[in-house]
C-alpha cells in the first residue's frame, strides 16, 4: 500500500504550494544525525531548489550512517512545501522517494550481506536564520523500503545551510 500512497502523497506536497508566494532560494545543507532506533550515527548532504516564488520546492538528499560494520546509505528525492512563520523561522514538510542501500558485516567472504530497495521517505523540520545566508536546520525523517520485510527507519538531523537568492 505504500508504494501507492509515497507518489500521492508528492504530487499533494509539490501542488499545494500555488497558494502564496515567498522569495525564492537554493539552500546547498551538510549536517549530521543519527537513525533514532539504533542509534546509528552518520552525514547528511542536500540541496534545496525552490519552485520560482512559490513556498515550495524539491531536496535531493544523500546520506551515510554507519555503526559496527553495518552501512545504511539513503539518497532521495522530495517534494518540499515551506511554511515562514514570521521573523526568522521557517517550519517545512515534504515526502518523495530514492533509493536505500544497506550493507551487514559479515564473517563470511563469499556471503553477500548488501540490498538496495526503493525507498519512501517523508521530512518534516525548521530552519532558523542566523547570519547573512546561514541557517541552522533541524528535521526529523521516516526512510522505509517499499519491499516487503523492511522496516521503517526514523531519523533525526542538525546542520548549517547556505542560501543563494535566485
């Protein structure tokens, strides 16, 4: 049912941003966070292109998150819609798919322990501006694999933004 529901739920979040209009700007962000359940530290890298003036745009995302030999590497693409609430905070949410490569240490040579499944993602976070074009950003994800047998990932992220008014 998830792999009906992800593209849905894009389109929604690309199409709902012609009501109002905003400035629009490229965000290219790097921080850091962790997979909340097993508490899997790792890098986070995107950039942010606005749909023109609309509150709205697309993040292509990468990732890596490592612990105890076992890599989990998520790259997505996802529909943004930005709300400002005044001053110098902005909450957004969005959702979209990718694609998640995993890889399980293991013992044997000749054993294979890596997948890489289509992936449903959903973001929801804020930014802050602090000076000039930086802003400080936190989010909160969910990364699940489409494919039956996956479980649902649960990520929490911090970093720094750089923007460039288009």
């Amino acid at each position: 049912m998830i792999r009906y529901f992800a593209p849905a739920l894009t389109v929604f979040c690309l199409t709902g941003a012609a009501a109002t209009e905003t400035h629009a700007q490229i965000a290219l962000r790097a921080g850091g966070g962790l997979y909340v359940e097993d508490k899997e530290p790792g890098w986070h890298g995107s950039i942010i292109l606005p749909f023109g003036s609309k509150p709205a745009g697309v993040m292509l995302a990468g990732e890596y998150y490592e612990k105890d030999g076992a890599i989990t590497v998520p790259v997505s693409i996802r529909g943004l819609y930005k709300i400002p609430l005044g001053g110098n905070l902005r909450v957004y949410g969005g959702a979209g798919s990718g694609l998640i490569y995993t890889k399980e240490e293991s013992d044997a040579e000749l054993i294979d322990g890596s997948t890489t499944k289509v992936l449903f993602t959903a973001v929801a976070g804020m930014n802050l501006k602090m000076l000039g074009p930086f802003r400080f950003f936190g989010e909160a994800t969910l990364d699940r694999g489409v494919a039956e047998g996956t479980e649902s990932k649960y990520g929490a992220k911090v970093g720094i933004s750089l923007t460039f008014t288009d």
